[in-house]
C-alpha cells in the first residue's frame, strides 16, 4: 500500500527518518512513500506528531531520511511554505516579495509582473503596503503562498497552509492552489482538514509515522478492513466505538454482527477513525488477522 | 498557595539559565568588590632615564618605603628626555624619572588614572626636590580616560546583544527555516544578518569618538588608521560572539540573560572601571580573558599617548586571534544550525510508534494561532 | 431541564479595544447538559467573548451572567477551562502539573487519570504529544467535577481518533449535568454540538441548530468532469464558490444564473439545488451584500 514516485517524478520512497529526543530514539517517520506528480494536488493528512511536517522537510531537502530516497528539484526550483507561514512580519507585503523575489534572482521587471500577478489572484493588491504583522491570518497565510510562488517552482510545498484561517480565505487559497496544479506544477500540501484531503487527487493518510492509506480519496472506504457500523451494535463497542453528534459508530474487524447496520460507504473521518483503530489493533497484536 | 509555591520552584529548578544567573551573580558581584574593586594602586611602574640614573636607582632601593612603592623595570642612562617620554608613551612604566637637568623630573602617565593618582601622592611628599609633569592627560580627567574605553562598550553591546537578539528573533519567527530552503549559502546568510550589525557598529564608534573630541576635548594623538583597524577587530570578536548566543537560544529573553552573563564580567573586570593594576593576581587573569581589556588598550594607547602598533601589537595579535576563534566558531556553529537534519540511519523497527513523542529539530508550530 | 436558570447567559456583549470591535452585540446562553458550539474562524471574536464570560476582560457594554452571577471568583471555581494554549506547564511532569490543579482547587484525591496519562506520570509536559498534552488539559479542568466546561478550540491540530475521543469525553461530560461551550474553527465539529453559533468579525452570524441555520440558505451544486473551469469561471464572475471534494457549489443564487455564466464560459455542466453547509453560510455572511 504505497505509492511510489513515477520514474522521473519528484517524491520520497521507503524513507524512515528517526531522531534522538529526550525521550529516547523516536521514529517520526516509517517506510514512507509518497508520489507528488505534476499537474495535481497531492495531500499529506494526519494529526499533530503524525509526520506531516517531517515527510515535507524531507522533500524540501530539510531532514536527511535515515533509509530510503528522496526525489526533488534544488533550491531554485522548489517553494515552501512552512506551517507559520514563513512571513517576515517587520516587513511591508511588497518588501516581503522583494526580498523573496531578489533570492531566487527575480527582479527588475519579472519581478514586478509577478508581484501583480500574485497579489491579484490573492486579493492583496490594496495591502501591498501594509505591515504583514498586521494582516488577518488568512491575508498573511495567502502571502505566505505568495512568496512561495514567486519564482514559479517547479513543486511547490505547503505545510499546513490553512488551519485556521477564516472561510472565505480558506476558498481563496484553495483556489491559488488548484491553479497552481492546473499549469502544471506538482503541489504537495499538508492538512488536518479532512474535507480539504477529500478535494484533492492523491492522499497519504499518516499517524504516528506510519502510512493508513494512500491512494485516491474517494477510494477510502473501502479500503477499511472490517466493517464500520452505526447504531445499538456500535454503542457497546466499547473502545471501538466513537461519537458522531448524536449517533454512534464502531469499527469491526470481521463482518457485520447481526442485528446491526453497517455503514455501506464510510466518509473520510470514519474511514480514517477505522483504518487508525486497525492498525492500532494489528500493533498490539500482529498475529490477529485483518 | 502552596501549590503555587512548589510549582514555581519546580520550574526554577528546570530554568538552568536562571538559575545560573541566581548562583553566578552573587559569586561574580563578590569577586569584584570584594577583591576587584580598588582604585588605589600601591605599586608603580618605574623608568629611570638619564645620566644621573644608575645614582636614582641606589637611592631608591636604599630607601625601603620608596622602594615598596616605585618598581623599576628599565634604566637607561644613555636616554634623553625623548626617550623618558617615550617610555610612557609605549605604555612600559606609569612613572619615567629623568635625571639629567637641575633637578629630577617625573614624568607621570596621564593615560592611567589611578596609577597617575598614586604618582602625584608620591611626588608630593618629594615635595620640591623633583619637578613633575603629567603627559596624556594634564588634568587627569575622568572622561579623557572613560571616553576610548566607551567605545569599545558600546561595539560590545551593539556586537553581542543587539545581534543576538535580531538572530534568536529569526529562529523564534520560523523564518530562519524559510532562509534555509532558499537558495542561500549559509556564509550568505550568515554575512547578510551581520553586516548591517557591523555598519552601525561602526557608525557608532565613529559617533562617540568624534562627539568625545567635540565634546569632552579628549584628545586624538595616535593614527585614525589604526584605530579604525583596531575597532574592526574587536567587532569580529563581539559580533563572533553574538552569534554564538544566538546558537544556543532559543528566545529572545534567554539570548538577553546570556549576553548580560557574558557582558557583566567585561563591564567590571576589563580595566574600564576598576584599574586591573589595582586588583590581586588571582582576579586580574580574568581580565586577561576578556576582549573589551585588550580594545580599550587600544584605545587608550592611540588616542591618549598617540601610541602605534610598536607597543600595541601584543593586543592586536590576542584580539587577532580571539576574532578567528570566536568568528571561525561563530560561523561552524551557525551553518551547522541550518544545515538538514540527519535522521539515524537504518529502516524502521516493527509495531506502532505511541503517543506521537516530540521529535527533536522539528518544529510543531500549529494548533492555537490566533 | 428549565430554561430559567441557564448556566451561562449573554446579554448583548460588546467589547473593544481601541477602535476594533472584538464582540459586537452577542447574546448567548447555554443550559446544563447543553453542548453549544461557537463557530468562527481565528480574529472572529470566539475566544473574547470566551474570555468576557471567565470575568477575564471586561464588557464595555451588555451583561454576562455565570451561575446566575456576574463573573467571579467563585463562579470560575464551579467551572473547568482549557484555553487555546492548554495551559499546562512545558517545564514540569505530568505528575507536577496534576499535582498544582489539584492543589490549586483545593481537590484532596483527584479521580482516576486515563491509562495515557498515567502512563506518562513521570516525563515532562513539553516532551509528550499534542494528543497526551490535550487529554491532560481535559483531566485537569475536570479534576473539581466543575458543572461547566469551556473549551477554547480543544481538538485543534490533533488526529481524527484522538478527536473523536476528546468528544466522547465532552459528551459524557454533557450527559451527567455539565453545560459545555466549545469553540472550534472546524466547521465538521459542527455535529456534535446540540446548538451552534457562528461568528464572524466579532458579529453573530447565526444561531440554532445546524439545520435551523442552513435551512434559508439557497446552494447550488455544480456536476461537471472539468470542475477547476467550473470553479474559475464562476469565481471570475465574483460569485461565492466553495468546493465540497470536486464538485463545485454556489451559495446564494438561482440556479438559472449559475447556468448562465456556466454556459458563458463554455462550461458543460449539470446544475440542482441542494442543502447549505456552514461554511457557506459563513462566507455568504462575510461577503458585503452581494448580488452580482
């Protein structure tokens, strides 16, 4: 269950990354691989610890996989936006772009096309001289974006770009997105935002390291083993169970008991609940069956 | 209350830098005045100049309370006056006796305060069998002698706090990550944070240097050239220094106790208030250690007594090489702080990872941003 | 459970600082065994009007009512709050932390800890996961059985399950009496709150329950293979879009008129009416009155 980079293509294979912490030696990373293709969004999904963050610094060249190989353009052709953002808030939103701009050799006229062009599509063109400390969060998330952009990378990386942010500039920036992928560049990006890994082509579902599921989002579901069920069966479940509002759902490893009913196509939160109680199970005991 | 009581000695007990400072400062304040803090300098530096000198020499050694007092590090009989002057002028003796006229004239650094002090207490009580004459520094002020070695004060604050600050700033903000997957050399970035430092470093030295001749009349006798190279030095030894605080900060307060840490000990123990000739060898050698001692020689020496590399290549050559270190450490240090992480080697042992535990070198800066 | 003595009751708040409005004009109220849910995205105003309810800021106008009192010492010791930032202490154990709460409100034998937390007795807060730390900030504020919970955005950043389990805790809570306010910027949260009030720019935008609140609101869901010139075409023309995986929905117009720009751009597409989301009904609200 994995997704291996194209010949040619830009993403990382069988990498585990593992630092020494505090606490000991901790695996931020197991045997993950992922395909970032051009012309689509590709979406890492999972909670905080989870291995978002690393898996991108690894492809951005940040963190050296212990095993396993890393496929990415170099510095000039690749942008990142880390999760603050990656804003320089001492400074205006046009001296932002400058400073971006001169580092990766964009200037003179390129630089004040691209300066419109962006802050156009960001809406930003009336801040250009505001202190970017000032900006709502969503103004400075869509900036940060920005300035990832402003050379035209060739893979454009994105660690949590919208968490957070308000509604109408999460749309926005999901619209900056899409059409950065549609001109043909590969955008990889992180989220917690379920319905955001919904919308996109290809997702790597992650916890604690370890990849649940990648592959095309609406293919989740049935790629949960067991069964998810709602209703009277579910509420005794026990651990395996979880509240959904006023209903409960429950993961089952075999079929459906009788008596209960089984949810035919489980959405993306039930499907990850499950495939993370899996393998939580599978952890705990290795001999049990799928 | 209590819990509030226990907790706040808990997390005391974890704040090393804290602590330190709360261990540390005492000691460091105990040292200095118990032991540092003297202005009165018993024993004077002697040359004796001049024909009548090996004569000088025997009565003063013949004397027990003059010779307690006067240590005699050169005689030269076939000196002139030039040569006593000059003796002082290279900073050899606080004190150049010059026998050869009608009476003995001493000639009194007016570049040590202290020093120059004490020699006009003795020359009094030889009441009129000498004449005297204090060079550098006539009227022994205060602010002609303060004034240099402000300079090199204000290169050390500009140098080790205001830059460490705007570095830590960086780190703390996350764009440091940001410069690091640009297409930036480390040496680039190291360069670009420092040279503005360097520039107002140095605007401010020429400030205070030219507002001291202005306003204070201190005196400029020694070659700009060499002081401007002097002052250059020392701001690779500070700025080195600066950095290297920055390496090991996480916050902007803990980068600011570190630099007043390192800042403290050279305020007191440089020289600049407290003459180093006045305190015990036992605390003197930590002056030796700092920087700011060696730049305020400098200083002193160039502007004061008009003095050139001849006698002040000694602490050209130490600041010389403190600034390789400190600046060569500074930059390996710094490169190292942006360079990628490198995971362990090896796959992946079996089972689950648990809880998520925090991964040292990477930054989880989500959740609660408002 | 009578509707006469909420728990929590606003009246009218306001509150600025300097020339901003960080609340203007919200009125509340939460019931024991209620879980309200305040909806909005960061800058909206949620954690203000949680802070004017804790007595933490002051009102500069309209009345908050806690317990049936104005905020106090005494009120904020009947009620459990996990803020933003958790509220722990990085530098010291799990124990240590446990250990100050209980002390701090008075609690001789705290109740059982969960198995993860007492697990990690012994390691320092600022080493442990974001999961463990948010459970330990739940157990905290539940030390001193308090009948009323305030939670500023307690599941944000962490993984479905452990989401799922933060809201098993806050459900139990509900059922045994406590009343429950909640703010979250994930609008899927929205569910498992029994009433809901979305905020955005310090106003309130709606109030009720999830259906209550989308029910006036038109959407028009757009079908089409080449969704992304959807989705231009239609933001081009300034109409508030939003995507729901890769169909493309219009909030706040006829279905006539999404054809008409459709069919504009060359666009083939199947239109239909369907029920509103709240993040639509949010954008709808943020947006100056639109009629293009």
């Amino acid at each position: 269950m994995s997704v291996r980079p194209a010949a040619g293509g830009w993403g990382a294979e069988g990498c585990t990354v593992r630092f020494t912490s505090a606490r000991g030696v901790v695996t931020a990373l197991s045997d993950i691989s992922l395909a970032v293709p051009r012309g689509q969004v590709t979406a890492v999904v999972g909670g905080d610890g989870a291995g978002k963050t690393t898996l991108l610094r690894v492809l951005a060249g940040r963190v050296t996989p212990g095993s396993g190989r890393v496929s990415a353009p170099d510095a000039h052709d690749m942008g990142f936006m880390p999760s603050a953002s990656g804003v320089w808030r001492e400074l205006t939103v046009d001296e932002n772009l400058e400073f971006v701009g001169r580092a990766y050799g964009v200037r003179g006229a390129r630089l004040a096309a691209r300066r419109r062009t962006l802050l156009e599509r960001a809406d930003l063109l009336d801040a250009a001289d505001r202190l970017s400390g000032r900006l709502s969060g969503g103004m400075r998330q869509k900036l940060g974006f920005c300035l990832a952009m402003i050379h035209e990378p060739e893979l454009l990386i994105l660690d949590e770009p919208s968490t957070g942010v308000d509604p109408v500039s999460r749309v926005e920036l999901w619209r900056m997105i899409a059409e950065t992928a549609a001109t043909g560049r590969a955008v990889v990006m992180s989220t917690t935002y379920l319905d955001e890994a919904e919308r996109v082509a290809s997702v790597l579902v992650l916890d604690g390291g370890y990849a649940l599921y990648a592959g095309d989002p609406r293919n989740i579901g049935s790629a949960v083993p067991g069964c998810v069920v709602r209703g009277a069966a579910a509420v005794v479940a026990g651990q395996a169970a979880w509240r959904r509002g006023p209903e409960t759902h429950a993961w089952f490893a075999a079929e459906v008991p009788a008596g209960s009913e089984g949810v035919a196509d489980p959405d993306m939160e039930d499907a990850v609940i499950a495939l993370t109680l899996a393998h939580d199970a599978r952890a705990a005991d290795p001999r049990a069956a799928t | 209350m209590l819990a509030m009581i226990i907790k706040e000695f808990r997390e005391l007990r974890r704040d090393r830098r804290t602590l330190a400072m709360l261990l540390a400062l005492p000691v460091l304040l105990l040292i200095v005045f118990g032991y540092a803090a003297n202005f009165h300098i018993t024993s004077l530096t002697a040359a004796v100049v001049g024909p009548g000198a090996a004569q000088v020499e025997q009565q003063i050694a013949a004397n027990p309370q003059a010779a307690g007092h006067l240590d005699i590090v050169a005689t030269d009989p076939s000196g002139d006056v030039a040569a006593a002057r000059s003796y002082l002028a290279d900073a050899k003796a606080n004190v150049a006796v010059y026998v050869g006229g009608a009476k003995p004239v001493v000639y009194i650094d007016g570049s040590s305060l202290f020093a120059a002090q004490s020699a006009q207490v003795l020359v009094a009580s030889l009441g009129s069998k000498v004449d005297s004459e204090i060079l550098f520094n006539p009227q022994l002020k205060t602010s002609w002698v303060m004034v240099p070695a402000l300079v090199g004060l204000i290169l050390t604050f500009i140098g080790m706090l205001v830059t460490s600050i705007g570095l830590v700033k960086e780190r703390q903000n996350g764009t440091l990550e940001q410069l690091a997957v640009m297409p930036f050399r480390p040496s680039a970035v190291i360069a670009g944070k420092i040279a503005p430092y360097f520039v107002l470093a140095a605007a401010d030295m020429l400030a205070v240097t030219l507002l001291g001749v202005w306003i204070f009349k201190v005196p400029f006798n020694g070659s700009p050239l060499l002081f401007a190279l002097g002052g250059a030095i020392f701001l690779f030894v500070v700025l080195g220094l600066g950095v290297l605080i920055s390496t090991i900060s996480q916050t902007v307060g803990q980068a600011i106790q570190t630099a007043m840490f390192v800042l403290m000990p050279q305020i007191l123990l440089s020289g600049f208030i407290f003459p180093l000739a006045a305190m015990p060898a036992g605390v003197r050698w930590i002056g030796y250690l700092l920087p700011l001692t060696y730049f305020a020689k400098i200083s002193q020496g160039i502007m004061l007594r008009g003095a050139g590399l001849s006698s002040l290549w000694p602490a050209f050559v130490i600041l010389t090489v403190m600034a390789v270190v400190a600046f060569g450490a500074a930059v390996l240090r710094f490169q190292r702080s942006i360079a990628p992480v490198r995971s362990r080697a090896g796959r992946s042992p079996g089972g689950k990872l648990g809880d998520g535990t925090a991964e040292q070198g990477v930054e989880v800066l989500k959740g609660a941003t408002p | 459970m009578s509707g006469e003595h909420p728990i929590i009751r606003v009246e009218h708040a306001v509150k600025k600082f300097g020339h901003f409005t960080a609340v203007d004009d919200v009125s509340l109220r939460v019931e024991a065994g209620q879980i309200l849910g305040l909806l909005g995205a960061n800058g909206a105003g949620k954690t203000t009007l949680i802070k004017l309810i804790l007595g933490l800021e002051a009102l500069d106008g309209g009345d908050v009512f806690v317990f049936d009192e104005r905020p106090s010492r005494a009120s904020r010791a009947r009620l459990g709050y996990v803020p933003q930032g958790l509220g722990l202490y990085s530098d010291l154990t799990v124990r240590q932390n446990i250990d100050f709460v209980a002390g701090a409100f008075g609690v001789a034998e705290p109740p059982e800890a969960p198995e993860a937390i007492a697990a990690a007795g012994g390691r320092l807060v600022g080493d442990v996961g974001l999961g463990v730390q948010r459970r330990l900030a739940f157990y905290c504020a539940l030390l001193h059985a308090p009948e009323l919970l305030v939670l500023d955005e307690p599941t944000s950043g962490v993984d479905p399950l452990a989401r799922a389990r933060l809201w098993d805790t806050i459900h139990q809570q509900a059922e045994t009496g406590a009343g429950v306010l909640v703010t979250t910027h994930y609008m899927q949260e929205a569910e498992q709150c029994d009433d809901l009030l979305l905020m955005s720019h310090g106003r309130k935008v709606a109030a009720g329950t999830e259906a209550e609140i989308t029910a006036g609101t038109k959407v028009v869901e757009v079908s089409t293979p080449s969704w992304v010139a959807a989705f231009d075409a239609l933001s081009a023309a300034g109409l508030p879009v939003t995507l729901a995986g890769r169909v493309v929905r219009v909030a706040g117009l006829e279905r006539a008129q999404i054809d008409e720009v459709l069919a504009a751009a060359s666009v083939p597409a199947t239109v239909r009416d369907v029920p509103a989301t709240l993040e639509e009904k949010m954008v709808l609200a943020d947006r100056p009155e639109s009629a293009p």
